[in-house]
C-alpha cells in the first residue's frame, strides 16, 4: 500500500539518508578517482591501432557488465533507503499489560547523610534507584520517603516519568520528623497496595532501602503481618557495618543528645529478618557490590500481574518493502552477469 501523500511518510532513521545520498554520489566519486588515476592515455604504452582493437573487443565480451553494475548500484540504494526505516499507515494493536506492582520506601533520615558511601548514602540510593525506575519501565511502582514519620510520594504507576520526578524530590529534608521508623514505612507502603487493588494475583513487593537503623518501630511485626497479605518485603542494606559519622545540614558533624558525634552503621540484621518473615531478598549496597544489578537480575524472575490490556495506534513499518526489492535487484544482478560470463 503506497501512501496518498508525502504528509503520511515518516522517517524512524533519518540519519540514513546521508547513507543514500553517498550511494548516489558512488558513480561520479567512482568517474573522478578513475580520471584522476588514468591520467596517462593507454596509447603510451601500445600503439593507437592496437588501444582499438582491444577496447573493441573488451566492450563485445562484457556488453552486459553496465547493466548488472547498475543493478548492484541500484541494490544498494534501496538497502540505504531501507535503513531509514519508513513508515506510513495507522495500525491499531491491543496490549495485555503485566508486571510487578512495587512499592519502594527509601530512608530520608539524617543517617543517610553519612559518607561511608561516597559522596553519601543518600545520593548513592537516589541514583541507583534512578538506574533501577528506568529498567522497570512497564512495572507499577509507587514511592514512599520515610525517616521518623512516613509519607506517600507517588501512588503505584505505570507512568515511570512521574515516578523518577517525585524520586528527584526525595531529599532528607523531605520528611522533617527525625528518627528512622521502618515499621511505619513498611505499614504506609502495605496501605498503598490497598489503594489499587484492581489486579490480582502476581507479586507485590515492597522494596526497603535504608541503613536499618530502626528507632523501636516493631519492623518485625509488620513483616509478619505483610506476609500474612501476601506483600513481599526485599529489603537493601545501604553503608557498612564500620559506619561514618552522620554530618548536619551546615557541614558539621551531628550530635546526639549527649553531645556526643553521631555514628551510623549499617544494621543488617534487622534488614535480614524481614526479608526472610515475607520471603523477600537481603542485599548489601556498599562500595563493593554491583548496585541493584543483581537484585534487577533477580526481580525480574517474580511471578508478574495483569494491570489490563490498552490500544496503541503505531505507524506501519515499510522497510521490509525496500529489501525486498534490494533482494529481487541483487539476484537479478546476479543472472546478468552469469549471462554476460557465458557469452
């Protein structure tokens, strides 16, 4: 089907056309570079009568040769405009969308100031989860900030634009409650599930980044009570067991109530345990682990939901026209120059 105008024609590759327009300049590059290297007439090197018999008798035996070289000429001009990707016509296609539904409540609590990490934890969680939000696209993932407090930033989306502006907008004055309470974190996130339960069945997931330093949350009874729903918790150690002291906001060193400088180490333990009371996964984020790529590897084996199914209109490819016409022109060279050799 050939379009009704040159309005319906798009171009997914449009770098390709410098590609064609080399093709079409091969023969006078090819005349130029032939005139610039035959400079000398043949006839210094055998006599005039001589040239003319030979080049008579030359054009006799490859008659044809002109014809298959504009046919290879021409083969390689519709495999250049082939790369442009073409397109024209409206094609209407239903997708069944799936995925995982994932809420991730991340730590915004001073303590992730700490430079254990560097430049600190909280800059080290916020471009990993970047990387990660990006190689979900097609999941539902929610955002939920937490510290001594724990609020909803992003409600479960398919949209991972929004979800990467409202992680841009985690930072740890976000959440002005000091502390760190993994329980009520854990609990906002389950309620975030409750908010959009238009899907059954697959796994629901929240993922826990935080230094685990709980402040007498009681984390252990919300895993057992996300287990009970089904909610599987992974959970990410992030900083070292050696800790750093905690800077302030003024590039100090924080106190505690004693006037004591504060030093923050990782709590793994905790974070393990209720990984293992929802059946979830512990990994540790430091200076000599992989990110989130072996987590990404691992998530990616969960069992997935159905959200729906939607109606995209694409544009029709038709590269596949202009190679197929390369391949008729490529086999028709071919026999034009068997033809030619059999002479």
């Amino acid at each position: 089907m050939m379009p009704l105008s040159w309005d319906e024609v798009y171009f997914a590759q449009p770098w390709a056309f410098g590609l064609a327009g080399l093709v079409v300049l091969l023969p006078l590059l090819f005349t130029a570079f032939h005139t610039l290297t035959h400079r000398h007439p043949e006839g210094e090197f055998v006599s005039p009568d001589m040239h003319e018999w030979l080049l008579r008798d030359g054009v006799d035996k490859a008659r044809l040769q002109p014809w298959a070289t504009f046919l290879m000429w021409l083969c390689a001009l519709c495999v250049s405009l082939a790369l442009t990707r073409p397109q024209w016509g409206m094609l209407e296609q239903t997708v069944q969308q799936e995925g995982l539904d994932i809420v991730i409540a991340v730590d915004l609590s001073s303590s992730m100031r700490a430079t254990d990490l560097t430049p600190s934890r909280i800059e080290n969680a916020r471009r990993e989860l970047a990387f990660l939000v990006e190689e979900l696209s097609g999941n539902r993932i929610g955002l939920v900030g937490f510290a001594g407090s724990a609020f909803l930033f992003c409600p479960l989306t398919l949209d991972s634009d929004a979800v990467e502006m409202f992680l841009g907008e985690m930072t740890i004055e976000a959440v002005p409650v000091p502390g760190t309470s993994l329980g009520e974190a854990m609990r906002v996130a389950m309620e975030t599930f409750q908010l959009s339960e238009d899907a059954q069945g697959g796994s629901k997931i929240i993922l826990l980044l935080t230094d685990g330093e709980d402040h007498e949350s009681r984390p252990l009874e919300l895993a057992e009570q996300a287990a009970q729903a089904g909610i599987i918790i992974d959970t990410i150690g992030i900083g070292t067991p050696e800790g750093a002291l905690v800077p302030d906001a003024y590039g100090g060193v924080l106190d505690d109530d004693r006037g004591e400088q504060v030093l923050s180490k990782l709590d793994g333990a905790t974070l393990k345990k209720i990984s293992e009371i929802t059946g979830g996964m512990f990994l540790r984020m430091d200076s000599e682990s992989d990110g989130l790529n072996s987590y990404l590897s691992r998530l990616q084996m969960r069992q997935t939901r159905h959200f729906g199914s939607k109606t995209e209109v694409l544009r029709q490819e038709r590269f596949p026209l202009f190679l197929g016409l390369a391949a008729l022109i490529f086999m028709l060279a071919l026999v034009v120059e068997e033809v030619d050799k059999r002479r």
